[in-house]
C-alpha cells in the first residue's frame, strides 16, 4: 500500500471522501464531563425508554452547585478562625459575667452581643469572599472615601471619647462604630491598588506610585493621629511599610522612606505632639514601677493574673483576679490576662498557635497569589494580624507598651470583628481565585 507524497494529494483524498463536512462522532459511552447523557435534551423532548430528558436534580446537588465558590474557601484558614472566635466568646463571657451579676444585669448579655457580632461578621466574610478578588480595585476608592469620612465624624460633636480618645461613633440601641478598624482595611487595599499596577516591562513600582501610595496612606493616617490613638497610628504605619517593602521597591528608595519615617517619629516626640496619658504609658513600659498605681496598673495586674494561672490555669469563670475585676478592660484590651489566668500557659499557647495558623495561611496565600496585586493584600493582612497580635499579647506580658489594640477574633467588639472578618473574607477570595485557576 503505498501513500501520498505531498499535500496536494491529500487535500484532494479529503475533498473525494463521503464523510467531508459531518461532526465527528464520538464513540459510545464517552461524553464530554458536565454534559447530560446521551438522548436526553430540553424540556418535552424524550430520553431512553420513554424516560423525561433533563430529570430535575435532588434539592442537595442544587444547593452544593449554588455554593460552588464556598467549596473552594480556605478550610483551614476558616477552622482557626472560627476556633479563635469560640475561645474569644467564652473569655468574654467569663470576663464579664461577675460585674454584670454585681450590678443585677444580664450575666450573658456580653455573651450574646459576641455571639451577634461573630454571626455578622461571618455573614460579611462569606459576602467578601465570593467576590473575585480584582473586583476589591473597583471598590477601593469608595471603602477609602467612607473610612475617610468616618474618621472625619469622630472628631466632630458626633463622636464620643473612650479612654482618652475620639474613636467611636454611637449609634441607636447602645452600638458603636469605630471608623479607625475601617481604615486598616483601607490603607491595606489602596496601597495594594497602588503598588501593584505595574507598567509594562517594569518588574517594580516607580517611585511616583510609591508616593501616591504614602500620600493616599496619609490621609487617615493623619486622622487617626488627631482622634489621638498612637495603637492604630503605629500599626497602619507598619502594615504600610511592610507593604511599600514587599512591592519590590530599590533599597536606596526605602533607606530614604526609613529615614524620612525616623525624623517625623523624632519630631512627634520633640514637638510634644503626643499627648500626655500616651506618655505616660510610654513612661511606664520603660520603668514599670513608676507609677503601679496609675500608668502602670493595668500591666502590672495583667502580669500577676497570667502568672498565677500557672500551666493549666484556674478554670473557666474560677479566675479570682477576673472575677474581683482587677485588670481594667480585661473583656477588650487585655482578653490574654483572662485566657492566661484561667486556662494557663496551656490555653495561650492554644490561642497564639491559632493565631499563628491564621498568619500562616495568609502568608501562603500571598506567596501564590496570581498578581502583585492579590499578593499585595494578602500579605498587608497577614502583617497587620501579626502585629497587632504581638502588641497585644506583649503589653498583657510587659514586652510592648499599653496601646489598646484588641487581640484579632478573640476580644469584645463589633468594629474589631467586622473588620478582621471582612480581612479574611478577603483572603479567601484571593485564595478561591488561585483554587479556580490553578
């Protein structure tokens, strides 16, 4: 049998067969995944052996088909969330139960509050986290625009002080809002926005989108200075910092961006700028027995609870210094000194490793994000819940100076919550994008 030597036989083999033209027909029992079996079809039409084309599928398959996106969530991200959130609930309620039952309250209305505000804030993270994750540029601008203006309001008549500083907003039926957990978000998302547009060819951001980055960063930056809350302050400089790091900037770009940090941090101290309880604090942390009855109290009992809780601690709701409430804020602030006092070392080492679970995962969403963009948020998130996790747990220790930053997904608050779970819901939708396109 002998073949054709050239193409122009072929073509004319092709043009003289009988079959040029039809589909190809695909052997029996092979079908392309996710379509219906063969001889079905639409709506009236007949399958096999008179059966209906098309059967309905079961309620269970519909609901799984409907919540497609959910499946591809971060399960692991989501269990030490949740876990955090369930310890937090139960420090809370033991926290503040004893001063509620003195006063002829509810025992469980801190309880309930917590448990509506974990609910919320889940309902916010699903919401976020079935949104692709480019989608975030487009709502950037406006998330910015409102945090601005919330922080804005604080310092108006509307605004209420807290311990010194106008951070909350009250709203009807005893809630409040603190803007300034917003504009972490903010700040993480704009820089993103910024830093990851890169242009073509360019591997790094210019110097020009790093100063629309800092400049944008600015703005709340300088409101929350005035509210005053130096916590929030220090932490949306880090997270920027971190940020303007990892987007690949030159060194000798990021020697004079630390300098110029360095100088205005001088400045705020010579020009007495900071006010005089932040002092104070800043005074206590460096002699902790300056003031033990002043500045220096709520570290100094925050100490003595977590030491006597010893390896396995007092017990839920047995914590004698918790019950006779010797730290202040010890639902909010210092939640640690209750974990630490009634479960022990045992407990915080539960907490710090979920905690850890959390930054892990974030950094491992960052590192196969799709774009200098998604990575850019991802790690922004990862820094801040590091952060504000370190600070937190070190004031409670004595490590770091008392700022008031909460501890993530553990502490009393609805601001706080919202925030961290609209953070996560974040990272699960730059996490689905990759399961997607992986």
């Amino acid at each position: 049998m002998s073949f054709p030597r050239n193409s122009s036989s072929l073509r004319d083999r092709r043009r003289a067969s009988p079959y040029r033209g039809l589909a190809p027909v695909r052997p029996a029992g092979l079908r392309p995944r996710g379509l219906p079996p063969a001889g079905s079809g639409p709506a009236g039409l007949r399958g096999g052996a008179g059966r209906p084309a098309w059967p309905p599928r079961s309620l269970p398959r519909r609901i799984l088909a409907s919540c497609a996106r959910l499946r591809k969530l971060d399960w692991i991200l989501l269990a030490a969330v949740l876990a955090l959130g369930l310890v937090g609930t139960l420090l809370v309620w033991s926290a503040t139960q004893p001063s509620l039952l003195q006063a002829g309250a509810d025992p469980r209305a801190y309880l309930k509050k917590q448990l509506l505000n974990i609910g919320l804030g889940l309902i916010l993270m699903l919401a976020v986290s079935t949104l692709d994750y480019r989608q975030l540029r487009l709502l950037a601008p406006i998330g910015y625009g409102l945090s601005c203006l919330g922080l804005v309001v604080v310092l108006t008549p509307l605004g209420s002080v807290v311990n010194g500083a106008h951070s909350w907003i009250s709203l009807p039926g005893g809630f409040q809002l603190e803007p300034s957990e917003y504009a972490k978000l903010s700040i993480v998302v704009v820089a993103a926005m910024i830093l990851g547009e890169l242009r073509p060819g360019d591997d790094r951001p210019r110097m020009r989108a790093v100063m629309a980055a800092v400049a944008c960063s600015a703005v709340p930056l300088i409101l929350v200075v005035l509210q005053p809350d130096l916590g929030v302050t220090i932490l949306m400089m880090t997270m920027l910092a971190g940020l303007v790091v990892l987007s690949g900037i030159r060194l000798r770009w990021l020697a004079a961006l630390a300098a110029a940090g360095g100088a205005g941090a001088v400045a705020a101290v010579n020009l007495h700028l900071l006010k005089s309880y932040q002092l104070s604090r800043l005074t206590s942390f460096m002699n902790p027995s300056a003031d033990p009855r002043g500045t220096g109290y709520s570290a100094a009992q925050s100490k003595i609870a977590i030491g006597s809780g010893g390896l396995l601690g007092h017990g839920l709701f047995h914590g004698p210094l918790t019950a006779g409430n010797f730290v202040p804020e010890q639902h909010t602030d210092f939640i640690f000194s209750v974990a630490g006092e009634e479960l022990g070392f045992a407990g915080a080492a539960v907490i710090i490793a979920l905690l850890a679970v959390v930054f892990l995962r974030a950094l491992r969403i960052a590192a196969q994000a799709d774009d200098q963009f998604g990575m850019l948020v991802a790690a922004g998130i990862a820094i801040w819940f590091a952060v504000q996790s370190f600070v937190n747990i070190g004031m409670t220790i004595g490590i770091m100076p008392v700022t008031g930053l909460p501890l993530p997904f553990v502490s009393y608050g609805g601001s706080a919550m919202f925030a961290d779970m609209i953070a996560i819901g974040m990272l699960q939708a730059v996490h689905r994008h990759l399961s997607i396109f992986s």
